[in-house]
C-alpha cells in the first residue's frame, strides 16, 4: 500500500508539473502574440503635406534600422485632430505603428531645434533680447501662406537680383556668412544645396533656384563670395550667393526669423532654410541642422509637384 502511495505521488506531481508547463508555455505563446500584433517604431522626419480630410500627412523620414529606408511616404492618423498642430517643412518626431493589416503614426510631436552648444545658446539669447528691445524696429516674421516681400540685392558676380525675377519658379534660401568656422551650421546648410545640385540638375535654373544670403555683408562681398561658390562648383545662373547693404541684408533675414550678431570677431546666429513657391509664398521655414540633404529635397520635390 504504502508503495502504491508514492507511486501515486509521483504521478500527480509529474502531472501537475507538466500542466505547469503547459500553461506557462500557452501563456508565454500568448503574450508573444499579443507583443507581436504591434511592432512600434521611432521615426523623425520633414512634414511635405497634411491631408486632414484622408486622416494622413507625408513625410520624408530617415532610415528605421531593420525595418524600412529612408523614403518619403504617406502616414495615416486615426484622427484628424493628430494633424492639428503639423504643418509642411516642419521636424517632427512619431512613433510608426505596424500591425498585420494597417500601419498608422502616433505620438506626432514638432522636433524642436535645440542644440547645447554656446552658438546655439547665444543665438536663444539674441532672440529673447531683441523680443525685449521695445526701440528695435519692428520686423514681422514672415509664415508659411505668406507673400514674401520683394527684395534687391546682388550675387556673386556682381549682377543685382531682385526675389520677385524667380516668380514662376520655386526658390530655396539659406543663410550663412563665408567665416563661419562650425561645419555642421553654414557649410552643412549649403552643402545641402551642393548635394541637391545633382538631384535636381535639369531643373535648376529653369524651375528651381538656390539663394545664399550672407549675413557679414561688410566683409562678404561678391569677390569673396565667388571663391567660396566654387566650393560647389555652383552654377551663378541657377544658385546665388548673396550680399548687399546691412540695412536691406537684416531686413531679409529678420523676416525669416534669423537673428545674428558679432561675438568676439566671429558671428552668433540661428539656422534656417527658406522654400518658397511659384507665387512667391512661403511654404515652409525648416530651423536647424537636423535633416538630410534628401529630406529638404523631398521638400522642394514636393512644392514642385504641387505646382
């Protein structure tokens, strides 16, 4: 009797431990499939268009590693309230939700140019200063939708150019002053042109021209800015590189929101790039450094296209 006990024990205890597994697997297995029906993902990129009637926004994003390139592409929102606070040329920062018959973006966030250098810093100060300056002339910012005043300044060769002779083709501006020592601020930014010369080669000059405006007009005159051109081998029909008087200078860039001043024989400001359309309205003002060259030229590809 007493063996056929302990027979008896091990059995239900052999049984009672393989239930365990069992159990432990099935729900093991399950969580795995409730983890798997939705794979999330970061992703940052430029805002090209917002369709709040279709519930969707495209974007040029980086590269997710291990699951999608860089690509600019449509993303559904399940409200259109989500699109309330993008618009296009923005930087935005989402999360990329995939399950096994939709995709969707959530958690949409404007991407914030910050960076913690003393550059950076400095340029924030200006900022808040000039805002607190109640004897500064008032500028008005130009926003995307808006006419974008007509300005006359000359290029590289000498030659006057006036915003208003592009009518009918898309423009692209950007600041920088040739001294600018950090190569991820001016040199970046019109690098950026550099590389989008070969992306947009037979468009340049018939549909698309590039603007370089220097903010050190004093010493970026159009000998110095000629040298500097050649950097990108840039065409002075399709791309200008451009000086003038301080006074018309400032003017521009005020209106874009760039802000600058000497510091200690070298220049503190912020960093923009301009689209503006056919008509001459600004479609988007991208702040910072953080996009690709491919990103701003999905940006332009894209106001082409809606022309």
């Amino acid at each position: 009797m007493a063996a056929f006990r302990k027979a008896h024990s091990i059995v239900a205890r052999a049984f009672a431990t393989a239930f365990m597994l069992v159990f432990v697997t099935v729900s093991i297995h399950g969580q795995q499939q409730n983890t798997d029906a939705i794979r999330r993902y970061p992703a940052f990129g430029i805002v090209l268009s917002v369709d709040p009637v279709h519930n969707t926004f495209t974007a040029s994003i980086r590269e997710i590693p291990g699951f999608m390139d860089a690509m600019a592409m449509p993303f559904h929102v399940h409200s259109a309230q989500e699109l309330n606070n993008i618009h296009t040329g923005e930087v935005i920062d989402f999360t990329l939700a995939v399950s096994k018959e939709e995709s969707w973006a959530e958690d949409i966030h404007q991407h914030a140019f910050r960076n913690g250098d003393a550059e950076s810093q400095e340029a924030s100060r200006l900022r808040l200063l000039q805002s607190l300056n109640a004897t500064a002339s008032p500028v008005r910012v130009l926003e995307p939708g808006d006419m974008v005043p007509d300005f006359s300044l000359v290029d590289q060769t000498g030659a006057p150019i006036h915003l208003s002779q592009f009518r009918g083709k898309v423009v692209a501006l950007t600041f920088m002053y040739t001294r600018c020592p950090l190569p991820d601020y001016c040199f970046r930014l019109n690098n950026n042109f550099g590389v989008l010369q070969r992306r947009f080669g037979s468009q340049l000059g018939k549909d698309l021209i590039f603007l370089s405006l220097s903010f050190d007009p004093v010493r970026d005159q159009p000998p110095v800015l000629a040298a500097y051109a050649k950097t990108w081998n840039a065409d002075s029909q399709s791309w200008h590189f451009l000086t003038g008087p301080p006074p018309e200078v400032e003017q521009v860039c005020h209106e874009f929101n760039l802000n600058f001043w000497q510091d200690m024989g070298m220049i503190t400001h912020t960093l923009h790039t301009v689209i503006i359309d056919r008509q001459g309205r600004v479609v988007a003002n991208v702040e910072g450094n953080q996009f690709s060259a491919k990103q701003l030229g999905d940006l332009i590809q894209a106001t082409l296209d809606r022309q």
